[in-house]
C-alpha cells in the first residue's frame, strides 16, 4: 500500500504599482513636531524631510491622506526616518475610505525592524479595495512614542479588481481521501 500525501498551498499573483503622489495631500495628522515636521513632508517626495509626531504625544498616531481620486488601493509603503533613527512606527493598522469619514480597516501587522538602525522601506499589502483617502495608524513604536515617516507610499493593483471587502473567505468542497491510483479529480471552492 502507497499513501500519498498533497499539500495544496493557492496564491494569486497581482501587480502593485506605486500610485503617483502628485495630486495627494494630508489632510490630518494627530500632531506635528513643529512647521519644520509637518505632515505634508512624508509625502514630498524628499527623504531627508520627515512628518513627526509632536513632543510628549504618545501612541496611537495617524495620519490621513487624500490620494486626489479613487484607485484600487492594495498596500503602503513607509519609510522611516533616515537620521537620526528612531521615531519607528511598529505595530499598525490601514483603513481606507471612499469619502474620508466613513473608514474600513484593511490591513495591519507589524512592521519589522532588523535593529534600531533599520531605516529600510517597510510595506504591507493587502487585498484591492476601491478608495480615495488613506489612514495610517501606528499603534506602537519600535523604541520610543514617536513616530515618523520620510516618505509614505501608496499602492494600486492593475490587475486584480478590487473585491469591495476586508478578507475574503474561500470555502473548499470536501476533498475525498485519493491515492496515486485514483483519477485526476477537481478541486471546486467559493469565494465569499
């Protein structure tokens, strides 16, 4: 007797395009360090200018954007201050709005930092939703309350149309024990 085990690992391959930052602009911060840190400078395309949370505010911190139209959003890009390198964002949420009052939160985790000095692009991707206006919400730092972002990023996806939802849940049909005697056989699901 040949038992045969199989491991079914389904991934989609989409394409994410960084969103032009031209027509953006901030239209919130939860504070500034001062003029010199002003939100408008994680979006100005200079990585030696930077937005920073002001002095004695402690997380949360966020910060809102108005992408100027509507895109398939699918993922940030954060890319923490330079120098000095702290003020790291590390646990996060993303929510995302069509009308910049109504938000849904659609992606989260951990930005990972390979020790204090890390000032590496950092990303999380998500699942295309249609949506003009963009928050980013640290949750916590990596070192200290502040946080800071040379420059932040936005992502669209060209290929995959947006799903209108937070997770979408695939329901497999059961899969009946098979052997390698046994008939090519197919695999149905859904997608809620």
């Amino acid at each position: 007797l040949f038992v045969f085990f199989m491991s079914l690992h389904i991934s989609a391959q989409c394409d994410l395009t960084l969103i032009d930052n031209s027509s953006w602009s901030v239209i919130y911060t939860d504070s500034e360090w001062s003029n010199d840190y002003s939100g408008d400078l994680a979006i100005d395309n200079d990585t030696g200018t930077l937005w920073h949370t002001g002095s004695g505010e402690v997380y949360p911190h966020e910060i809102h954007i108005d992408l100027g139209a509507v895109y398939p959003v699918s993922g940030i890009g954060m890319l923490p201050r330079q120098s000095p390198t702290n003020a790291k964002a590390e646990q996060h949420e993303t929510y995302l709005s069509l009308d910049g009052v109504i938000w849904k939160i659609q992606g989260g985790g951990v930005f990972n930092y390979i020790d204090n000095n890390d000032t590496a692009l950092k990303q999380s991707t998500f699942h295309s939703i249609d949506a003009r206006y963009v928050k980013l919400v640290g949750l916590s730092g990596y070192s200290d309350d502040y946080m800071g972002i040379a420059e932040l990023e936005v992502y669209q996806d060209l290929v995959c149309s947006p799903t209108g939802q937070n997770n979408q849940l695939i329901t497999f049909e059961e899969i009946l024990d098979k052997g390698t005697e046994d008939a090519p056989f197919d695999i149905n699901a859904t997608a809620n």
